[in-house]
C-alpha cells in the first residue's frame, strides 16, 4: 500500500476510547428476520404506511447475508427497489462502523438528511455523521483573517469585485449562525470565487494543531463526528482519495456500500491518478509572489509566462489530435515550469513569517506548492498501469493520469481489507471482473416493483437516418417538435454532445408553444427546479443529467435520447481500455453505452403512478445485432416503432 502523503489530505487520527464509539470489532451475525422486521417497522410509520415491496425485502436479506459472512456482493436493485433502505437496515444492525460511499451529491444529501436518519430513530446505538472534503467546509482562520472588511483581496492581492465580495460577506455572516459550516447549508448559489477566498483545500490548511481557530474547525468537528459514528456518509470521491492516501482520511471501518456503482470504476481511475494544468501554475505564482516579495517577482512572472506556453502547447498538440503522451514542447515547458516551482518551495519554506496571519499566507502557499511539486515529477514518471492523456476541461486542455485498470489496485489494497456492497439501479456486466472482484463476489438481481407494461412505451422511429449522415440533425429535429408538441412539453430531451443539444434547442425551441430550458444557462440546481415546477416545460441536456435528476409526477412524460451512448472512437481512456481486451466492443464499449442507456431510460419511470415515452432516436437500438444486449439492461417496456401511437399515447398522458 502506497505511503500517506501529507499534501493530499489531512490525516485521520483514530480517537481515544473515551471519545470514540465503541463497536464490536469481531463478531457480525445479522439476523434476516430481525432486519425485516426492523424494515417494517420503518415503512409502517412512511408517510401513508409506506409499502411491501419484494424486491426491498430480498435485498434487505441479501445485504445482511453479506456483511455476516464477510462477502463481498454486487446488487443490481431496479428503480422503485427502495434500495438505500435496504442496505441502512442491515448496516445499522451490524455493531459496526459502515461508510456508504455515493457518486452523486443528491443521494448524499437525501440519505444525510432523509432515509439513515429515519433508520436511526428506529435502531438503537446508532450515529449519523456525513464527511466531505475539506474544501467544503468554511474555513475560521480565513474568515476570520477577513473579518468582512470594506476591503477585500484575493491572496494572489487580486481585489475583490464588489459582487463576489458582496457575497463573501453574506457568508461571513452566515459563519455566526452555521454549526456546520457545510457550503451545501447556503441559502443561496455562492460564486465559487467567493467561496474560494473563504475555504481551504487540503494542501493550504493549517492544520488543528497549528491554526489558531483549530478547536472550533468546522472540518475538525466533522472528522469528530465521523468518528463518533455508526453510519457514516461520504461521497465516493472522497472514498476514492482515502485509499489513495494509503487509507489515512477516514475513520477505521470493515464495510463499506457503494451506492452508484456503475461510477466507481471512472472515478477510482482519475483519483489514483492526478491531474495538473495551467492555472494550477498561474495560482502558485499569484500566491508565491504575494508572500515571498519583490525578490521573487520576476521568478514569479516567469512562471506565469511559463504556464501561457504550457497552454498553448498543450492546446496545440491537442488540436492536432495527439492526446496521448507528451509533445518536446509541452516536455520542455514543463521542465521550465518545474525550475521554478522548486525555487519558489525552497524558498518558502525557510520564509520568516512573523504572527499567525503571515504564517497561515505562507502554509497556503507552501502546501500547493508541494503539491505541484509532487504532480510535476509524477508526469515525468508515468507508472505502469498508468495512461498520460490530455483532456479539455472548459477553456483549457489539462494533463491527466489515470489508471487503465483498476482492478489491481483495488484487488491489492481495498478488497482484501474490507467487505463491500456495491448496488445500482443499472450493473455493467462487466463490472466485477473491472472492479477485480471476479470469482470473489456474489452478484444479485431485484426486479423494479413498477408495471412498465402498462404505463410505458419505448419508441425507436423508422426510418431516421444513422447519426452521422447528412440529414440526421434535421431528422431529430422534426422528431423531437412532433413528440414535445404530443407531449405538451414535459420531456427531458439528452443528448450526447454538447453543440448538437444546443443547435437542436435553438431550432426546435421556436416552433413550439411550450418553454424550452437549456443545461448551462442557469445551475443546475435552478434548472431542475424550474423543470420540476413547471407544468410545460422541456429540458435540453447532456451528461450529467443522464443519471441523478430525479422528476416524478405530471412535469415528466417524455423522455428523448439522440443516439446510443458509445464512447467517442478516440477517447484515450477507452482506447487504453479497448488496447487490453480481447473482445473490446463487448467488453469496453457495449457495458458502459447498454448502462449509460439505462440510466437515461430511468429517468422517465420514477414512481408506481408515473406513465410516459421513451423515444430513442437512433435505429441501431431496433436493428444491430447487439441490441439484445441492451435491451437486457431496459425496464420491460412495451416497444413500437409507430409514430402515430405514441403521439396518440402522449396527448391522452396530457389529459
């Protein structure tokens, strides 16, 4: 197991006896009945008396079967399953610490606030606690040092505009209220410039001992009551991060769920990896020249200039299609950054810095700096296992690494050391032997409990062209005016790329009597709302909002997909992928687009009552020799390829 790194996280100090809870640390007999009766109680008090569902109870079985004989299992539970409930009950039974890891912030939130606080009120011995990044937490010493002062300045000694500095100030206030000090606790989107200037990564922390606000730390204090739990909630990046760290950042625990599964294997891939850009190096020399002076100024210029190379260099070679690897002038600008990078440490680290404003500057300078240190020599030294892409995130193009395989890694440092449930609504079939679990797991299956037989129609269309020939754009926009017409609004139209969403929104959006809202013109908390809200609308969207928008109810009676979601053919990390297996379509790119699929179809579904269309605008789904395969990872839907039925459908939803 790889050694702790000091500038990736603060580390986790077991607490003493007395602090800390206490739980068995050998025996673990779960008794399925007692679970089951557990769960009864707890849907008896739901609001209406809850409901028996089958599937629920089978994995409620299942789960507690795991963790009494120390399996590892993989649950695929269908929408509806009532799954969080299903592994909560069985956790808060087992006198053990569990860490339920999820991919997404919205089902974070709802079992932080909604279903494992329901199971504790239910269950004796049993503490919630939630932990999240430390960037997420308000930061005292940084508040503090502000105090909400009529002048504000970023630490590179950029000033603040007066709208960010506006909001600052509504979080300082907001900083005498909070007992969390949790970013997701606002009342308001905070502008992440805002939220920067008041909150510290890992790297520039002070640290409890050092920082003078250490005692009353809001990330201190959530570490506490980490540790003081039963079930403690994170999100599976941090989860992530912990084992990179050689499993210093989260308290000691023999089981884990992994809720949202299907993302696991992405995001332990980037996490075990890292990432470097230009910006990184931009920040590092703003901070560095802010703390060390006049006499690393033009040090700190150069690296500046250094960095605009780097980017250009970077965005060169991507340009020109090279993704994997290093180009001489990106190597060159690279080396050059390093130089300086090394100097400006060297230097803060013998810095004088005289009172505890002054030190906290120099740490938050410091700890960066190391850290890029630390990714600098990492690029140079690219590990077997390892791939070195490039990627454009937003405005620039970033280096990343990522493992190609997790699976060693996980099999070497994580599955050995504890017991997992990893569960979705959607399983690749691939997802054990990825995961390094084959042969060492048991996978399960739970039917979703709704009648997609009678409250839902899939539709491919005759006769629209393949996605790349000329007429498909014109073809999906004709389709997509007569079922948002039919419908009355209320779709939820994906797509797959982000410039056909919004030429297809920008021409469809006019010839319907309906709104038309567009991912990316507000937050996507707003957007959500203002979707749910409304009785017409249609929502234009791409990736994230594939999986984890949740809309059930009258606002929902459509759901559009433009094309099957297959990697694009030059992806680096699918390509690494493809490069390894014997048969790459079916395992690399099929599990992963027959998933993604899935995840998409199921947003359509979301309650017993719900009815609506799920129209696939892309023929290979009716007419390839591989659509059985994705077929089997679909709700049972009734299929029609009639335009005519599923208008006629979709106007009597709207009545």
């Amino acid at each position: 197991m790889e050694t702790y790194d000091p500038d990736d996280e603060t580390p986790y100090v077991e607490p003493d006896e007395e602090t800390g809870v206490q739980l068995d640390e050998d025996v673990v007999a779960i008794d399925a009945d007692r679970a089951l009766a557990l769960l009864d109680r707890i849907t008896q008090d739901l609001p209406g008396g809850g409901e028996r569902r089958e599937g629920q109870r089978q994995m409620v079985a299942s789960v507690a079967a795991a963790f009494s004989r120390r399996r590892h299992a993989i649950i695929e539970a269908g929408t509806g399953v009532g799954k969080s409930l299903a592994y909560l009950i069985p956790a808060a039974m087992s006198a053990h610490r569990v860490v339920i890891a999820t991919a997404t912030k919205n089902l974070q939130d709802q079992l932080a606030t909604k279903d494992a606080p329901t199971v504790a009120e239910h269950a004796s011995h049993v503490k919630v606690a939630v932990l999240k990044g430390k960037n997420n937490y308000l930061c005292r010493n940084r508040a503090q040092s502000l105090g909400g002062g009529a002048q504000m300045s970023f630490d590179d000694g950029s000033e603040v505009p007066r709208g960010v500095a506006d909001q600052m100030r509504r979080v300082l206030a907001w900083s005498n209220e909070t007992t969390t000090g949790d970013r997701d606790e606002l009342a308001f989107e905070v502008d992440q410039r805002a939220w920067r200037a008041l909150s510290v990564t890992p790297q520039e922390c002070l640290g409890r001992v050092q920082c003078p606000q250490g005692h009353s730390c809001f990330a201190e204090l959530a570490k506490d009551r980490a540790a003081e739990s039963s079930l403690l909630i994170v999100n599976t990046h941090l989860y992530a991060a912990h084992l990179a760290s050689g499993a210093m950042l989260l308290p000691a625990h023999e089981f884990v769920v992994f809720d949202e599964a299907h993302e696991i294997i992405d995001i332990f891939a980037s996490l075990l990896g890292t990432s470097l850009n230009a910006s990184r190096l931009r920040g590092l020399a703003g901070a560095a020249r802010t703390v060390l002076g006049a006499d690393f100024a033009d040090r700190c210029a150069g690296l500046v200039s250094g960095a605009d190379r780097l980017a250009a260099s970077l965005a060169a070679q991507y340009d020109a299609g090279q993704l994997t690897g290093l180009g001489e002038d990106c190597v060159r600008e690279l080396a050059s950054c390093a130089v300086v990078v090394t100097q400006i440490i060297e230097a803060l680290r013998v810095l004088p810095a005289p009172g505890a404003d002054a030190e906290a500057r120099r740490v938050r300078a410091l700890g960066p700096a190391v850290h890029l240190g630390n990714d600098l020599e990492r690029i140079n030294k690219v590990r077997d296992g390892e791939l070195l892409f490039l990627a454009r995130r937003d405005r620039e193009v970033d280096i990343e690494i990522s493992l190609v395989d997790v699976g060693p890694r996980l099999r070497d440092d994580l599955w050995g050391n504890v017991t997992a449930v990893l569960t979705s609504a959607t399983i690749p079939d691939t997802l054990a032997k990825s995961l390094g679990l084959d042969g060492d797991c048991v996978v399960e299956h739970f039917d979703s409990p709704f009648d997609y037989q009678a409250n839902s129609l899939l539709y491919v269309p005759e006769g629209i062209p393949a996605r790349n020939a000329d007429g498909a754009e014109a073809a999906i926009i004709e389709e997509l005016v007569g079922l948002i017409s039919a419908a009355g609004g209320r779709t939820l139209a994906l797509f797959t790329n982000r410039a056909v969403m919004n030429r297809v929104a920008e021409a469809v959006a006019p010839r319907l009597d309906t709104p038309v809202l567009v991912q990316g013109t507000l937050s996507r908390q707003r957007i959500i709302e203002q979707f749910r809200d409304s009785a017409e609308a249609s929502l234009f969207a791409v990736t994230s909002f594939w999986q984890g928008i949740d809309v059930p109810g009258h606002s929902l009676s459509l759901v559009t997909i433009d094309r099957l979601p297959f990697a694009v053919p030059n992806d680096p990390l699918a390509e690494a992928r493809r490069a390894k297996s014997d048969r790459p379509f079916y395992e690399v790119d099929l599990p992963r687009a027959a998933m993604l699929l899935a995840q998409g179809v199921g947003r359509l579904i979301r309650t017993s009552t719900d009815r609506g269309v799920v129209a696939v605008l892309d023929t290979r789904l009716a007419e390839s020799s591989y659509r059985s395969s994705l077929f089997r990872k679909l709700p049972p839907m009734k299929r029609t390829r009639d335009r005519t039925q599923v208008h006629a459908f979709l106007k009597e939803l709207r009545q």
